[in-house]
C-alpha cells in the first residue's frame, strides 16, 4: 500500500485529479447544506444575473434559479449514478465475463456473440432508446439501464483478465487438487485479476459522468426539478449569447470531474499495470 | 484462400449479427409501456378512431407477423411511415438526413483520424519525453469531455468569442449542405476532440510496444538509421491495432453524433432519432436504430477484413518449410 | 593464433542509474577477441553477459552509463556518436539473438529484411541486394533460397528463421559477429546443425566470434577461448580446456561441478550447489564479486584481487580454487547408496496402455499421443526425453488429470484413471502431483507459501486445525531448505529456486506416490538447477515415490533417470534402462538425440549424425514410423508405409524401428561417446 502512496506522491497530475474528485464529493455530502439558495428557488426579479452580483456566485439562470445552488445539488445525482454504475457493471461483468472466459468452449463462443450483438448498439444509443421509450427516468431506472448498457464492455474487459490467468500452472495446480469452479475462479484467479478490475472500475466511472451527463443534455435523464448537469445545458442553450454563465458553468463542472477522474483512472492504470 | 474463408466466415456472422439485432430493436421498441394508438392520437381519441388505427397499424396481429411484416419492408427498402407526421413515407425524409450524418461523420474522421495517428506515433517514439506527457495529457482531457461540453466550449470561443463560425447548424430552406459547409465545422470538431484523445492514446501505447519489441532492437543494430527504422520498420506494425480501434468506435461516433447534432440542431440521423425518442414515432425509431447498428457492423466488418489483409500473419498461412 | 586483436575491451564499466541508486552492471571488463577467434562467454542470468554485448554496440538505455575501452580493430567505439555507430553495426559488427522468431519484422519479408541491410551498408540497388541475399541464403544451406525471400517470418520454422537471422548477420561479411544464447529457443539437434553451420561460416570467411550462453557445453561445441562472468566481471578467461579441467575461479570450478554432464550419475554423485544467491551490485562494493557465497574466501577476498594471467593465456581473478586450506566438498556418494540387501521392491504403481491424446478440431487434430504403452515401478525414475512437441507433456499432464485421454488406459494402483481430475478420488488426486516447469506461474502470486503448500493439506489430507497444519508446513519447508520466516512470504518475494523449491515441497506436502515433473528445472540457472535435482533426488529415495521425468535435457535426465523413455512425434522410440537407453543406444533417433547433445567436458567427442528437416506435421496421420522423414538409416518404403515393430533387446530395453536386430545390436560403435 505504501509504495502506492509514494507513487502517487510524485504524480502531480494524479493528485490534482484526486484532489477536484475529493472536492466534488465533498460538494455532494456537504455542499447542499452550506448553500443560501436552493436549487429550485426562482427569484423572478432577479433573472439572468451575471456571476458575481446580487450574491449569486455563478449569476441566476432565465428563470432565476441560482446556477451555484443548481451545480452543487446536481453533482450529488451524478456521482451517485456514476459510482453505482461503474460497481454495478464490473460486478456484472465479472461475473458474466469469468463464467464464459472459465468454462470456454460453447459457453464462451455464445458468450462472444451474444456481446458482439449487443456492442453493435453504441452503449449511449441504446441507454437512449430505453429511457426515451419508458419515459420519466428515476435515479433506480437510470442506474440499472445505464449498467446494463456498460456491462458487455465490462465483461469482455473481465475476461480478458481471467483468460490470462486461466492458462497458469496455479490454475492447473488447483484442478488437480480437486477444487470446485467456484473456488479457482473467485479464491485463485480474481485476486489476480484485480488490477484490471480496479483500472476498469475507475475508468468506467469516467465513462459513467460522461454517459449521465450526455443523456441528461439529451432530456432523457433525470426529469425536473432534479437538477442535472445535462439538463441544465441543453435547458439554457438558447442563452449562450445572453447569459453564456448558465451554459458554461455546468458544463465546466462536468469537464473538471470527468478530467479528474480520468487523470486519477490513468494513474491507477499506470501503477496497477506496471506492478506485474 | 485463408483470407477467403475468413471474409466468408465475417461476413455471414455480420449478417447474423444484423438480423438479431433487428429481431432486438423490434421488440425493445414494441414492448413499449401503453397502448401506441392511443400514444399517437393522444388522450381526447375516442376509441372507435384508436381501433380504427390500431386496425390499421396492424397492431392486433401476432407479434411475429408484425416482426416479419416490418422486416420484409426494409429489406425491400420501405421503411415505413412516419406516426408522428402522418402520412409521411419515412423513405422521404430519411436518407437526406443520413446523407447529412455521413457528410459529418467523414468530415469528423477527416480531421481526427490523421490527427490523432500523426500525434499517437510521434508520442509513442518519444515515450516519456516532454511531446509524450503533453500530447498524452491532452488526449486525456479531451477524451474525457462529453461531446456537447467540447462542443459548448467551441461554441463560445469560435461563435460567440471570435464569431467566425456558426453557433448552429442549419441549413436555411431551399439550400442544401454543400452551400452551407461552414456548419460542419464546429460539430465535426466536437466529435474530434473525443476521438482524438480516444485514437491517439491507443496510437501511442501501440507505438511505445512496438518500439520496444526485438526486431525493432534487431533492425537498430543491423545499422539502419532511426528514422527509416520508425517509418519503416515500427509504423506498419503500430497502425494495425489503430485500425480496429478506429474501425471499432464508429459505433460511439455515431452514438456521439446524436449529441452533437443536437447541440447544434444539425439536421441529421442524430437529430432525426432524437425528435423520433420525443415524439415516440416508433417507425422512425426503429429505422435510426437499425441504421446506426448497421454503420457499426459494416465498419467493425470492413477494419476487419482490412486488419486481415494488412497483416500477412492472417493473410498468409504458416506453410511447411 | 597471436594476431592483432578484431576486438579489445579495456576495463570497461557499465552502470545503470535508478531514481534512488546506482546498479553495477559491468565492472573492469577486459577482453580480446582475435580474428577468426570464437570466443565463448558463460554466465548465469544477471552476469552481465547481456549487457556486455548492449555495451559493445552502443545499445543501452538512457539511464545508463558507460566507460573504459573498447577497440574495434584499433578505432574506440566508446566514443563515437550513434551516427557513426551505425557505420558498424551490421555491417562490420553483426549480430544474432535468441528469439529469432520476435527478432524478425512480422509484416515484412524476409527478402526485404535481408536486402536492406546491403542497401544501406554497401549501397547496393534492390536488385543487386536480392541477388546478394540469396546467395548468402544458400551458404547456409537453404534449399529454396529464391522462394524463402518472398515468405514472410511465420511462415517457416524456428530452425530456418536462426538461419535467416545469421544470413543476415552474414550479409557484409562482419570481421565480428556476435551470437547471444542463438540456440537457446531450439531443439538439440537443430541447435547441433546450427552450432555446424557457425563454425563452418566461421572458417570460411574468417570472422572472429562471441558466442553468449549459459550453457557451458553449447559454448564448447564453437568456442576456442572461454569467458566465465560472474556479477558484471570476468572472472576467469582460458582456452575451453583448461577452463573445464583446472578452472583457477573458485566460481567456474563450483558452476561447472553443478552441471549435470556425462559421467555424473545420482547413484554416484551429488551435484554441487552454491550457497546464497546472485544479489544486485552496488557502487560501493570492491572486492572479489563471488566472495559472499564462496568456500574457499580469505581475509584477502575482500579486496579485489584482480585478472592475473596465471598460466600462458589463462587468466583468473583467484588463485584459490585449489586451495588446501579449505578441502573441496566431498562430491562423490559412498558406493552402493542403494543398500545392496533391499532389492528394489516390483510394485507396479503405473501403467500405461495403448494411449491417444489428439487436440484440437476435426480435421486439424493434432495427434499428441499416438499410442503409448508404459509400465513403471515404485521408487524408479523414469526420464521422458524428446524434442518439443513429441507428447511428453501431453502425456504427464493427462496422467495428472489435467487432461482426458482421446483413448487407452491409465491404471494407477490397480485403479483406472483414465478421466480427468473431475472425477478423480481425493486419494488419487494426493497419490500424483505435478511439477510445473516455471514456479513462478505454478505458485498462485496472492497467496502466502504457508496458504500454498497448506491448501492441499486441508482439502486432500484433510487436516482441519491450522496449527497442525503450519507445523507440518515448516517441517516440510525445512526438508527443501527453507526456514520458517518463508511462511508468509509471497512467491513474488522469492528467488526462481526458492520458488521451486517451494513447488517441491506443495508437492510433497501430501506424500504423494507418483510425481510427475514437467521440465521442473529448464527454466532456472545451473547452480539452481542442482539444488532442485538434489532435492528430488534425496525426497525419492526417502519417500519411495515414483517419479516421471519430463525433460529435454539429456544430461539431467542422464543424472537423475532409472529409465529413459525417448519420445517422437508422439510415438516412443526406445526405452530401457538408463544404461541401456544412454551406453547403447538402438533408435536411430535416439543416436542422433545422443550425438547433438552438449558436453560440459571438451574433450568429449560424440557421434556426428546430424538430422535435417523439421518434424512432419502433427496433424497429419502417419502410416508408418513418424522418424522416417529424418531417419539417416532408413530401411526403405517400409518405414513410411508400415508402423515400426517393436524389437526387445533385453527384459528392459526395447525400440520401435524396421531395421533388423542384428543390425540394430551390431552398430553400436557410432553411438554414443567415444572417448
């Protein structure tokens, strides 16, 4: 564990990503109840204040609302839909991808087409469709279907990491001291497998902002008043001349979690990586 | 022979790959919570006029026969008609606006894929150099915005800052796209900037192993100089997973397009299959859907067949020596 | 042969720097290579030898730093800029390397590869190139040189890509070719065709050569002088003779002792080991590199001793190696070990009927196994020895159940176990266990020695209570020389001997009755390699378990075997006793195995068969005997028509082969050693 906090140590673009990502989650637990404003307050004297006046840090959209307020509430929904996407779909897919990558054969070549099918439909495509299809889309909806969309990436990303563990001789070592399928996949292999896993989950969580965020600014995420990132740039879009603070600042924010997340992710892969 | 049986072989399962996916997006689609007729003609339809459209949809006949009807129509090339704009043959609009998605998406291509393989490679031979840790650092931000932030941001320093460039994408009516090329612009960009991140850094870490590989080491030290060594020796080998990869995310391209053509109210299939979610005009749901996994299909089946003959160790056959 | 040195190294140091330290990686290296001199240079992994020939060619990574000498026909190569590097690389200086397969472009031909090294060096068109390449190609004995150039790398075989790469080496007509370990990756009698061929190119255009390789007897087979590195120094440096006769280094003396070679037998000799392990070199240290695990150090030792020519061109960096002082550890074991009253028990533990393993889909099967038959006693050892692919990992890993047989019967203990571990009794499952080949992948990473070697404990003996199970772990550690403090240890923390060591002792853990080990040692060092042999041979006779022995190595199965079986192309071709199979062999296979094998003593010389081709394709069904294609005493149609009958020459030893007995017992003379 040490040698992770050194090499962390002296990557300086890890812990900026680490440190934006701390400060968003702590916005998320905490913000709510520090704010003046709540998101869904509209001051209709007070519409399209530019960032700084009238005590609205970053100005009041069209209808008023404090575009701070609004960021802060919304980065709660995000990465709670993100964090249980990415856990979601990795245990999903470690589940599914170990089965077929363990047994091989016919189960692995169904298994491949089965994802070949399914990878045909981008995942944001088919998260689209679902979503636009059932209408009024909740934090529960999202998550699962979302999940769901991720988990035919995920899956092939597991087992490609049991495959390379499948052929060791501690593998072989394990059969033939009679252990059960269970033992040798999840006691033998998946501690082995755990970096990959680790970088994947990272990354799939940089993948799930960019997914909640894109569905939301396609109106199909989560409904008013809920605030949503998303939402709120495609909401304002008209605005970008007037008031371009109402389009640019929740898309700002979504910019600085995912590119700190993704600078975290690819230190994790760097280190996780170069261990073996 | 081998190269053959291999395109034989793709080839049947793209097909296979497309008539499940036909059989998916069908019932996904047509499991859709209510009843469609009333959905179109909204909650003041009596119900003589909802039988009378369910009758004429054909929505009481058996599943399967609907399947099969609609599938016959696309392979003869009906698409169907519209539920939402009644009346209108979904053929009429449709191609049009693809014409217009493709138009983009070569556009997009045309800026990243030189782009990021040109930056990739030169990363990738200077590995942990000060070019590497700048390109890579860029790749990784851009990869990680979602299209309609790049795309805001673009909008407000070219459209709004420098108005240079339209804030959106329309065609005024009566002229066609070649008149009005400057609309591409900023969208094609938008896609660039996630692609390029995505491409490059792939290009890259494909350069670094093979720069790091033993006939790379073997050609140095046979005393060929370095550049002929990189293009010569190094490229080849580096390009070909390049190829998949780049073949592979056409799918997230036009995933990407829908986003982008919406934020710049781009008249294409993006644009085209979000109205169809909004309006819940399942034909032209269906046909979007179908097409976009059809792109993809057909592009993973060409950079397929192109890796394959690129590659002599899959061309040509171990023979007896 | 005093002429002017082609190559002169003076005191060359190599380093290479790490964020926090310094590693040594060459120190003081001082060594000549005369024209048309082969010089041969011997070292175990991390000596250095690598390095040497990076150095040489200017080929080292940026963290790295390098000083002292080296004179490439009077011109210091030390200083001069990589462009003018270029100028002797491949042309002047070539080189060839181990892994020939990864060392050719993939996506390019192999005329391309050839013809640009003329191009560049010599200016030549692409024609004139071509022409030059396929006339090299045919020094090398190509047959259809014109064809080979239009194929690309996978297309051909291990054996011919080795050829195309010292073509290529050869192609300017090098004054100084160098060859790291470039026989390492390929079968003995491809490498023995291989080591003619050098020679042969040697002496025909009069280049001098270093030749790179752990492997003693190989370097003999081409080399004039000998280079013995240990830990980044040249320790010793002598003509091939003296070196294996009176090494002066008490490190060549204990490196050679350890190598298994003709004459050292289990029931004569114990091999010897070396204490300690090769550790990192830093800057500080000064003294002789060998002084923390030899026997025969003085107080001197800690000061370097320095290269002293001790006799005429034999130079040492010790004078020790017969020191009295200190008397040599008695390597000899009593006669008659085997006490002389027991009469080896003839307890058939294993046997073997008419066995088929094929792979693979319909029509592309690859015939693993095509009928072997085998018996085998408690407390004998039985060495399978083959070149690869001829089925004799196929067949332990399908008596360990890893694998089903196509077809045929395993019987162990009177019980059939012709299926695979699934369906396996727990009791059979601990009466046969396994030694992979590389420990580093047989040992699970995550887990602790003491959770590897107690794991089978609990789930085949049952043991249920920890603590009797951590005592019964350290006793077994300690029987393979490895202390308490190694229980929870990670594999990850622990030397390629140690590892396998380890292996031995999950292995054994459960008192099995029949051990396979599938090439336990081919991936460790020699010094290593002789602890593991020790170990398996002193827990064999202890335990009374039957071994099978899979190795390719004949020296090692020579030392450790009962009985040898030789395989082919999934088929047996001799068995017999180890006297037999090894003194007087039948098979014509086996001569030629026997004939390319290396010797660690020079003066050995052995037959000259030497066998071309390659193997025929395994997925093809042979009619008649698999060795024909290769056979250098074919009878005639009959062999490729008609499967070989077997011919019994004693109780023990028999072979599969159309040529008559008579013929067969009559022949003996051009196999084997001669002395």
């Amino acid at each position: 564990m040490n040698t992770y906090l050194l090499q962390l140590k002296r990557s300086p673009r890890a812990i900026a990503g680490l440190a934006i990502l701390l400060i968003w989650i702590f916005a998320a637990i905490a913000g709510p109840s520090l704010l003046s404003y709540s998101y869904t307050e509209m001051d209709m004297n007070n519409q399209m204040v530019a960032p700084g006046q009238e005590g609205h840090l970053l100005g009041t959209d069209a209808l008023g609302r404090d575009v701070f307020s609004r960021i802060i509430y919304g980065s709660r929904s995000i990465l709670t839909i993100a964090l249980l996407t990415s856990l979601l779909s990795s245990i999903a897919g470690i589940i599914i991808g170990f089965t077929a990558g363990y047994f091989g054969g016919i189960v692995d070549t169904i298994f491949l087409r089965i994802m070949d099918i399914l990878m045909a439909i981008p995942p944001l495509v088919l998260a689209m469709v679902v979503l636009g299809i059932l209408g009024n889309s909740t934090i529960v909806g999202l998550t699962i279907i979302v999940s769901i969309a991720f988990t035919p990436a995920t899956a092939r990303v597991a087992r490609g990491a049991l495959l390379t563990c499948k052929s060791t001789e501690y593998v072989d070592a394990a059969r033939i001291r009679g252990e059960s399928h269970i033992y040798i996949m999840f006691v033998e292999i998946l501690p082995n497998t755990i970096g990959p896993v680790i970088v994947e989950i990272t990354a799939r969580f940089a993948y799930s902002i960019m997914m909640i965020a894109s569905l939301g600014f396609l109106g199909v995420g989560l409904q008013p008043p809920t605030p949503d990132w998303g939402m709120m740039v495609i909401e304002n879009k008209s605005l970008i001349r007037a008031a371009p603070w109402t389009v640019l600042y929740p898309s700002l924010a979504i910019a600085s979690l995912v590119i700190a997340i993704s600078l975290f992710s690819d230190f994790v892969s760097k280190v996780m990586i170069n261990e073996d | 022979m081998e190269f053959l049986k291999r395109f034989a072989k793709r080839l049947g399962f793209t097909l296979l790959t497309i008539l499940a996916m036909s059989v998916l997006i069908f019932f996904l689609v047509e499991i859709m919570p209510g009843d469609v007729a009333q959905t179109v003609l909204g909650q003041s339809a009596t119900e003589e006029s909802v039988a009378a459209l369910r009758d004429r949809m054909g929505l009481d006949d058996p599943l399967h026969e609907r399947y099969l009807r609609w599938a016959g129509g696309f392979i003869r090339g009906d698409l169907g008609e519209s539920l939402y704009m009644r009346g209108v043959q979904i053929n009429t609009i449709f191609w049009r606006k693809v014409g217009h998605s493709v138009v983009l998406a070569l556009t997009a291509l045309l800026f990243y894929v030189p782009l990021s393989i040109l930056f990739g490679v030169f990363a990738g031979v200077k590995e942990g150099k000060a070019p590497d840790a700048i390109i890579s650092f860029v790749g990784l931000a851009t990869m990680a915005l979602p299209e309609f932030v790049s795309g805001i941001i673009l909008i407000t320093v070219f459209a709004v800052g420098l108005e240079i460039l339209p804030i959106a994408s329309i065609i005024p009516i009566g002229e066609n796209l070649w008149q009005n090329l400057d609309i591409l612009v900023l969208p094609a960009l938008s896609i660039t900037f996630v692609m390029f991140g995505y491409v490059s850094r792939m290009q890259r870490s494909s350069m670094v192993s093979v720069m790091k590989a033993d006939y790379i080491r073997a050609a140095i030290l046979k005393g060929m100089p370095r550049k002929y060594v990189i293009f010569r020796h190094a490229l080849k080998n580096a390009l070909l997973p390049t190829i998949t990869i780049i073949g592979m995310n056409m799918g997230w391209l036009f995933g990407g397009l829908i986003v982008v053509e919406t934020l710049f109210g781009f008249p294409g299939l993006g644009s085209l299959t979000m109205s169809a979610i909004k309006t819940r005009d399942i034909p032209l749901i269906e046909a979007c859907v179908l097409f976009i996994t059809f792109i993809f299909v057909f592009a993973t089946f060409t950079t397929d067949m192109l890796y394959a003959f690129l590659n002599p160790r899959i061309r040509y056959k171990r023979g007896d020596a | 042969m005093k002429t002017e040195p082609v190559l002169e190294i003076k005191e060359l140091d190599v380093a290479y720097h790490t964020l926090t330290d310094t590693v040594v990686a060459l120190k003081g290296v001082s060594l000549s290579v005369a024209k048309n001199e082969a010089l041969g240079i011997i070292g175990e992994s991390g000596c250095g030898k690598s390095t040497l020939f990076y150095a040489i060619m200017d080929y080292l990574p940026v963290s790295s730093s390098r000083s002292g000498e080296i004179l490439f026909k009077g011109e210091d190569l030390v200083v001069k800029t990589p462009k003018q590097m270029t100028k002797f690389r491949g042309s002047k200086i070539a080189m060839v390397y181990q892994n020939p397969y990864s060392s050719l472009n993939p996506s390019l031909t192999i005329g391309f590869q050839l013809e640009e090294v003329s191009m560049f060096h010599h200016g030549m068109s692409r024609k004139e190139a071509r022409q030059a390449a396929v006339e090299t190609l045919s020094d090398l004995h190509l047959g259809d040189a014109a064809g080979i150039v239009r194929r690309y790398p996978h297309q051909i075989s291990g054996g011919m890509q080795q050829r195309i790469c010292i073509a290529m080496a050869l192609l300017c007509k090098p004054d100084l070719m160098i060859l790291d370990e470039p026989t390492t990756a390929l079968d003995v009698t491809t490498e023995a065709v291989i080591l003619d061929i050098i020679k042969e190119l040697k002496d025909k255009y009069n280049m001098s050569l270093i030749y790179i390789s752990h492997d003693i007897g190989v370097v003999n087979k081409v080399s004039d002088r000998i280079a013995v590195m240990y830990r980044g120094e040249v320790v010793e440096f002598g003509n091939q003779n003296t070196i294996y006769k009176k090494p002066e280094h008490p490190y060549t003396r204990a490196l050679i002792n350890c190598m298994p070679r003709a004459g050292v037998l289990k029931e004569n000799t114990q091999l010897n080991t070396i204490p300690g392990y090769v550790s990192r070199r830093s800057a500080a240290e000064t003294g002789c590199p060998f002084v923390a695990r030899c026997e025969k150090r003085n107080a001197t030792c800690e000061e370097k001793y320095g290269m002293v020519e001790r006799k005429p061109d034999h130079f040492s960096a010790c004078d020790r190696a017969y020191a009295t002082d200190i008397p040599d550890k008695v390597l000899s074991k009593e006669a008659g070990s085997i006490p002389e009253g027991a009469e080896p028990e003839h307890k058939t533990i294993l046997k073997i009927d008419n066995l088929y393993k094929y792979y693979g889909p319909h029509g592309k099967r690859i015939r693993a196994l095509d009928g072997v038959d085998l018996t085998l006693d408690r407390n004998n050892v039985l060495g399978v020895v083959g070149e690869s692919g001829c089925g004799k990992s196929t067949m332990g890993h399908t008596i360990s159940g890893l694998m089903r047989p196509t077809r045929g019967k395993i019987i162990f203990d009177g019980t059939n176990i012709s299926v695979s571990w699934r369906k396996r009794s727990p009791e059979t499952l601990r009466d046969i266990q396994l030694i992979f080949q590389n420990p580093g992948r047989s040992l699970n990473p995550s887990f602790t020695i003491e959770n590897i070697i107690g794991r089978p404990m609990l789930k085949l003996l049952g043991i249920k209570s920890k603590q009797k199970r951590r005592k019964l772990i350290v006793d077994i550690l300690k029987k393979v020389d490895l202390g308490e403090e190694y229980l929870f240890r990670r594999p990850k923390q622990l030397s390629g001997g140690e590892m396998q060591r380890a292996a031995v002792a999950r292995a054994f853990s459960i008192a099995p009755n029949l051990l396979v080990c599938d090439e336990p040692t081919s991936a460790l060092d020699a010094s290593v390699q002789a602890s593991v042999l020790n170990l398996l041979v002193d827990l064999q006779k202890d335990s009374g378990a039957a071994y099978i022995f899979i190795s390719h190595d004949l020296n090692v199965i020579n030392y450790l075997s009962d009985y040898i079986m030789v395989m082919y192309l999934g088929r047996i071709c001799e068995y017999g006793k180890k006297t037999e199979v090894g003194g007087s062999p039948r098979h014509p296979y086996t001569e030629a195995l026997l004939s390319a094998v290396p010797d660690v003593d020079p003066s050995l010389k052995r037959g000259e068969i030497r066998l071309h081709g390659a193997p025929p394709n395994p997925t093809k069904k042979i009619k008649g005997c698999p060795f024909a294609g290769r056979c250098h005493r074919k009878v005639g149609s009959v062999c490729d028509t008609t499967p070989p009958p077997r011919v019994n020459f004693s109780d023990t030893h028999f072979a599969y082969c159309h040529i008559s007995p008579e013929v067969l017992n009559s022949e003996i003379s051009v196999k084997g050693i001669k002395k």
